[in-house]
C-alpha cells in the first residue's frame, strides 16, 4: 500500500457502528401506525396484448384496503429518469415481463400475495423480440411509436478506411458482454405515508431523490412542494435504484387508502423488475503500422436496451466516448445503437458503458501487440495520451498525466514477482494488465447541478447538507473528513445532513463518480464566507481583530492563545444570526459541445495473477494489484473499500454473472443459480497504489473512485488467461467450456 494512503488519519465512518451492529435502520426496516402492506402484478408474458382487467375478485377478499390499475393513475401513467416512456400501470400492452398490471394494499403481505392471483389479466400474445438482431428486422413489431432503434451515438475523425490501407498489422473481433445483475443486498422497498395536507412522504432508497420527486409529482398529478423524499440510509445501489421502482406503486396505494403504505420486494421480484447492465456486442478492427502505432480504429456497438429507455442514450453515449479510451488514434469511427426489445430493462450500472467498451479497446491492445510481437505495455505507450492532449472525442479536457503515471506504475508491478506460479501437469499461470479512463459527471449537454449548504445550528454544530445520497458508498466518511481539514474543527463538531428533500439542497445525483468531486468543490466555495462570518461575529461580540480569529476544534480561537477556543461554538451560536452559506455551480464540463464529453477524468491500470485448471476448465484470480490516479486521498478506508469492491464486483461480471433470458423470461429469479463472487472467489493478495498528484495548477480536487475500479480488471483477467493457455476470449463470462475447447484443441493433455 502507497505511503500517503495510510498517513492520513483515518476515522470511523459515520455510520460505521450502527451497519456493523445491525442497529441501523434501514428504510425498508419502517413500519407506521396502521399501515397496509403492497404488492405488484407483473405481467404473464413478455410481449402481449391485454384484452382485460378485472380486480372484482381481488377486492372481495377480506383485508384488501385498495386495488389499483391505469385507470386509479390521477397525473402521467408513465415514469422514467430522462424519458418517461414506461407505464406506471400498463394500459393494453405489456412489453417486459416486468412490466406492471395492478397493485394491492392489504392488511398482510399474505393477503396482498393471494389478492394477485385473483386479478383476471386476458392477454393475447404478441411476437417476442428477445435479441436486438430480432428488433432490427424490418418485418419486427415495433415495440413504440417511433420503432425499435432507442437511441443512436456516434463518432468520426480523420479518414479510416485510407488508414487502414496503410496499416501492417489489423486485429478484428467481436466481443459479447452479458447483461449483469446490481445484486445489492436491499432488494427495493420503502413506505409512502399519507399527510394531512394530501401530501406524501416517500421513504424509500434513491440515489436522486429530487428527481424522484418530478417524477411521482407528474404521476400523482399533485405539486412537487407537497412530495417529501426522504432516501437514506440505503443498502446498496451501484446504479440500480437511480430509476423508479416501488415508488410509483406505494404513492398511489398511499393516496388511495389514506394510510401509510410498505412495498418491500422479495429477491425474485426485485430480478423480474429491476434494470440490468446493459448487453452489448462490440464489433472492432483496429489497424497500426510496423511499430506499434495505431492508425485506424472502426468500432461498431449493438446494446440491447430491454423495453424501456431510462438512461440507455446516455449509457451508449458513455461508450462510444471512451472507445479510444487514454490512447490517441488518429482516425477513429464509432457508431453505436441502443435497440428495444422484449428482454429485461437494461440501465444504469457501475462503469456506465465503460466497462463493456473497455473490454473491447484492450482486447485490441493486446491482440495487436500479439501479432506484432510487442510488449502489451510498450504497444500502449506508444500510442498513450499526453498531459495536454484532447480528451477522447476531440473535446478540451481538464490536462491530467494520470494515463501516464498509472501504465509506469503498472510495468513496475509486472516486473516484481509476485509468488513463484510454476506451471504443473494440471495447471497453467498467467499474468494480464489492462489499463482505462473514465469520465466523471454527466457530461456536457446534462442538466448536473451541484452545491451544497453549511451553517452553525442552535446546538453549535457545524450542520453541512447536501442533496445527494449515502447509498453505502462511504460518502458520509468523505463529507466528515472533508469539513474536519477546511474547515478545521473537530469530528465532535459535525453533523450530517443528506437524504431528505425538505431540507437538504439541489446537489444533484448520487452517480457518475460526482460526490466526492462536489463536495470539496462545494467547500472550497463555501469555507471562505462561511470562517468570515463567525470570525466576524466574534469580533465585533469582543472587539479582537478577525485577522486574530480561526475555526478550530469545539469553537473559535485566538491566535497566540492555545488552551482552548476563545468562543465555542455553542456559544456563538446562542448570539449569531446570520451565519449560513450557500453555494450552487454546475459540475465542471468541458467547454466543447460534443454530445455528453467529460472534463474530469480518473485512471485506473490492473495487473492480475490467474491459474487455469486444465481439468475444469475453471480459472482463478490469485492476486489483483490496482493502481488508481483521482487526485488526493480524503478517506482511505472508503478509497480502497470502492477499489477493492469494485474489482470484486468486475470478477464477477468477467467470471461468473449472467442474468441469462430465455424467450423474454429471466433463466434464473435467485440466488441460487445466479452465482456472484463469496470470499473464496476474492484473492487475499489484492493491493490498491493511489497516484494522488494532480498536474500542477489543477483546481478541481480529488476525484470520484466509485466506478474507475471496475473497469481494468475485466480485460486483465482475459489477458491472463491468454498468458496462460493461448486463448483469447471474447465472450463473458468467461466460459469454462470454451477454455476445455481448446485445451483440447491444443492437444494440452494429451492422455485424453
């Protein structure tokens, strides 16, 4: 572990204590005086007419409070995060099988359960388009009004078909990503309780609660002043509950029943409903001269979007940014398309499209350094960006050496040995590296509003609030450590304020890489007013010069005077009034208008250590060694938390996951057939090097890590695999029956 990663003091997350006892609660732990309990049907079929409903049956039953269909829908029967094109309840068609019928409120979860089996639901079914390659046909039902094409991004510079004319080496592959679970370990859930005023209070996990309340005020038809979202604490996210999900259903049974409404998914109803990594299939031919250098670069997406749009463009828009990744190609085109079908909704998710294109770009890398027999890390330097280059669309980016910084630690640590993996009768070893980028924010063209609020409340503490949330991420421990060192008082004097939108302001989206990016930018706005305003109210209370004046820990001190503050904050507080400091800015973008282009960007490299099992087929990450460059450290622990967990979450997509659908139905609705990685599959020898430097001048602080460690490890686990037996794999997850193919076809045991 890097030296600066461990100076720091590190202290105990905030809301340590309570997750590791299990005496947090947890929104979906609530429970209200005389409240009913919910529950969604779902459609039968993935693709289908309805002729009917009737719910005549369902409101017979004893302890039923309320059954509720399209017709029950006051506003907008349709939500979704930037196009609202997914019915709250569907009216005559489904398209999913996760696509909403009915909802009950009953006096039981049980009762709730029954009730749906006695919605009469006549469907006629309709053809299933259960691949993109079905949706493009031209004889395919159109899933919408305007067809089956989503969302279409591209990307074009220089002249590629010339350039390839001149290439000596050209590498073409297709490589296929499966569609990937979140697997967070709170399935949805949450209770809307009804107010007086005929308002609501939604309790229920969100990673935007200020867009959750848009969305249901559009739904329920009433202003968004009389919607309360209240989103923390939550157990887990990782993109998955950025969208609506229980929301709509528990406002509208709330609203109806005039009581207070719980709605908390079992697991199997949390896969039928909840959005997905996206699938793709990236087709590339990349061509270099004699030495190394890449001349032409064709890159050719397919993502398969499910039924609904959520934030699909954006996603594809995300990979077709980064196809060129941290290496300057000359003359590049990529186009990708985002298509629907009838499989499960495919949204938000960790790496954001990075992931799958970064799979893709190093594959190349490593193909090509294959066949010009090139060393795989001298290949990417040769064509690796430099410090002021343009970011990967041509767009003027914040100048960073970190693309630089973490290949050469990267060849460091592929020269150290790491155990002494000898090859035996059964086993083969190899090593991979693999190295990325990744835009931070939403990208030019987003509405991304940041800020935040810090004042001195009537207890004497420093209340900082921010709009986003804490979805397990460890943005509380980043927020605290971040006021203790500008602000300089001490962990006793801090209090928290986020996850609530009566009385937190607009930050924006618990996403994108942007919280620990907000917050210091945020601070470093509002610390200066803020010490200004109790320094000057101390003064002018004792007339001691400002200039003598300093925050410090538990109050106000003197210079010279170090027994303790000269004012403490509660004291201050009992006289001030005016003492609160707001900030609102948009999060920094780059000043080029090119279709979602970031400006700030982290680096992550990856070199990992596998063994194949030649009789199994079966491959096993012995040893990852990440290295990260996001600017300085604010909380170690959170740091190589998100690192750590996120290489771990990539060995499974790269290993194990695939959230399989069948004729548009999931293959699996558990846990039980749907593997992700336990701690025998987590390497003990795993190591995170932070690269903390910035270039000199740079003023936009440290960076976002929450997704910048998921992405490396993909492609250095499929580089390993080739070090090891000579296979390249091009499909994930990897699959052990492709490695025993060619084994055998190697003739690698021979005894066979």
């Amino acid at each position: 572990m890097k030296s600066k990663l461990i100076e720091k003091e590190d202290r105990i997350r905030p809301d340590g204590l309570s997750k590791v006892t299990g005496s947090l609660q947890y929104l979906t732990d609530l429970t209200f005086p005389d409240m009913l309990y919910g529950k969604v049907l779902r459609s039968k079929y993935p693709h289908a007419k309805i002729l009917s409903i009737n719910t005549e049956k369902a409101e017979a039953i004893p302890g039923v409070e309320a059954v509720l269909t399209y017709k029950d829908v006051p506003g907008m029967n349709r939500f979704g995060i930037i196009i609202p094109d997914q019915p709250v309840f569907c009216e005559d068609r489904v398209r999913y099988i996760g696509d909403a019928i009915a909802a009950v409120a009953a006096q039981s979860f049980e009762i709730a359960e029954e009730a749906l089996k006695h919605i009469e639901v006549v469907y006629e079914e309709l053809q299933i388009l259960d691949s993109p390659d079905k949706s493009l046909r031209p004889n395919a039902i159109r899933l919408h009004p305007a067809g089956n094409i989503c969302h279409r991004s591209s990307y074009q510079n220089g002249d590629v078909q010339q350039a390839f004319e001149e290439c000596v080496a050209i590498v073409e592959e297709t490589y296929e990503l499966p569609r990937q679970l979140h697997a967070y370990m709170e399935t949805e859930g949450g209770v809307v309780v009804p107010e007086e005023n005929g308002g609501i209070t939604v309790y229920a996990a969100t990673q935007h609660g200020f867009k959750d309340r848009f969305q249901i005020s559009r739904i329920l038809g009433i202003p968004e002043s009389m919607i309360r979202i209240v989103s923390n604490p939550i157990g887990g996210s990782f993109g998955g509950k950025d969208e609506q999900n229980i929301q709509p259903y528990a406002s509208l049974l709330a609203l109806a029943t005039k009581r207070p409404v719980k709605i908390h998914n079992t697991r199997q109803e949390s896969i039928r409903a909840s959005i997905k990594r996206h699938p793709m299939k990236i087709t590339v031919k990349t061509g270099t001269d004699s030495t190394g250098k890449i001349l032409a670069h064709q890159v050719k997406i397919i993502a398969d979007k499910g039924a609904y749009t959520t934030l699909g463009p954006a996603v594809l828009d995300f990979s077709v940014e980064h196809a060129a990744g941290p290496y300057i190609i000359p003359n590049i085109e990529t186009e990708g398309i985002s298509v629907y079908t009838n499989n499960g909704v495919s949204g938000e998710f960790r790496g954001f499209g990075g992931n799958q294109i970064t799979f893709a770009l190093e594959g190349q890398m490593d193909r090509l350094a294959e066949v010009l027999k090139i060393d795989p890390i001298e290949i990417r330097r040769k064509n690796l960006r430099t410090t002021t280059d343009l970011g990967p669309l041509g767009h003027r980016i914040a100048p960073t050496d970190g693309a630089s910084l973490v290949l050469e630690k990267v060849q460091k640590l592929s020269k150290q040995l790491k155990k002494d993996y000898k090859d035996s009768l059964w086993k083969r070893y190899g090593t991979g590296i693999a190295i990325t980028m990744h835009g931070g924010g939403l990208g030019f063209g987003r509405l991304d509003s940041a800020g935040g609020r810090i004042s001195l409340n009537k207890q004497g503490e420093i209340e900082i609030s921010f709009g986003f949330e804490e979805c397990g991420q460890g943005l509380l421990s980043v927020i605290e450590n971040l006021v203790i060192e500008e602000i300089g008082c001490s962990q006793q004097d801090v209090k928290i304020v986020i996850g609530d939108t009566s009385v937190v302001p607009i930050s924006g989206s618990s996403t994108a890489s942007r919280g620990t990016s907000i917050v210091w930018q945020s601070l470093q706005k509002m610390k200066g007013p803020f010490k200004g305003k109790l320094c000057k109210y101390v003064s002018d209370a004792t007339s001691i010069c400002k200039e003598e004046l300093y925050l410090g820990p538990n109050g106000i001190w003197k210079v010279g005077k170090e027994d303790g503050p000269f004012m403490t904050y509660k004291e201050c507080a009992e006289g001030i009034v005016d003492q609160t400091v707001l900030t609102s800015f948009h999060f920094p973008v780059t000043p080029d208008a090119v279709n979602g282009g970031h400006f700030l960007y982290t680096f992550g490299g990856v070199k990992v250590d596998v063994e194949v099992d030649l009789l199994s087929g079966k491959v096993k990450v012995l040893s990852i060694d990440h290295v990260i460059s996001a600017g300085p450290i604010v909380s170690p622990k959170g740091y190589i938390g998100q690192i750590e967990g996120g290489g771990v979450m990539s060995l499974g997509y790269t290993l194990l996951e695939d959230m399989k659908m069948i004729n548009g139905q999931y293959a699996t609705t558990n846990f039980d057939s749907y593997l992700i990685p336990n701690i025998v599959d987590v390497p003990f020898d795993t190591n995170v090097f932070a690269i903390e430097d910035l270039v000199e001048g740079d003023s936009y602080g440290p960076r976002g890590v929450g997704e910048i460690g998921t992405i490396a490890i993909i492609p250095a686990v499929v580089k390993a695999v080739h070090d090891a037996i000579g296979c390249w794999v091009s499909k994930l997850p990897i699959s052990s029956e492709e490695i025993l193919e060619n084994i055998e076809s190697k003739g690698m045991l021979t005894w066979i």
